[in-house]
C-alpha cells in the first residue's frame, strides 16, 4: 500500500500495514465500548466506570479476544467484554 505524506509518495511494508491496522481495531474497540458501557451496566457501575481509562483498555482487550480467540459476534463479544471486566473493578 502507498500513502502520500509531505507530498512524498511512501510504500508501507506489510508490518507496517499489519501495525496501522491493529491501532485502528484498537481505537476502534474503545469507541464501541465507550458507547455499549451505559447499555449493559447498571446506573451506579456506569457512573463508576464510564471515565475509568484502565477498565475501557480491558475491556477493549476483552472484546479483541472474544472475536479473536473465541470467534463471538462483535455485538455479543462487545456485551460480554463489558460485563466480565465490569465484575474485576466493582467494589
């Protein structure tokens, strides 16, 4: 794949493909769970946790794996990432 930057035409290495690709499922995964967290949390675990940076990366981590290793939907792998990681930061 070719890319232009600072008019200069640029060839990505296929590491260099596999890598941008990754960050962007990465960023991704963190929206999704941004937005799916108020749907499947009660009230007072998502007022907890909806800012929380460490429980989206987890749970973004979660979500990855569940369609990765587990081949789960993306909805259901989203719902069950959520859930899981909620239940490590409740008090």
């Amino acid at each position: 794949m070719k890319i232009v930057r600072d008019g200069k035409e640029i060839e990505l290495t296929k590491e260099e493909l596999r890598q941008a690709y990754e960050e962007q499922e990465e960023i991704y995964d963190i929206a999704c769970i941004k937005r799916g967290i108020e749907n499947y949390l009660e009230e007072d675990e998502y007022e907890m946790l909806k800012d929380n940076e460490e429980f989206i990366q987890e749970a973004a981590w979660e979500l990855r794996r569940n369609i990765d290793k587990w081949g789960m939907e993306y909805d259901y792998a989203i719902q069950d990432a959520i859930c899981e990681v909620s239940g490590r930061f409740s008090l």
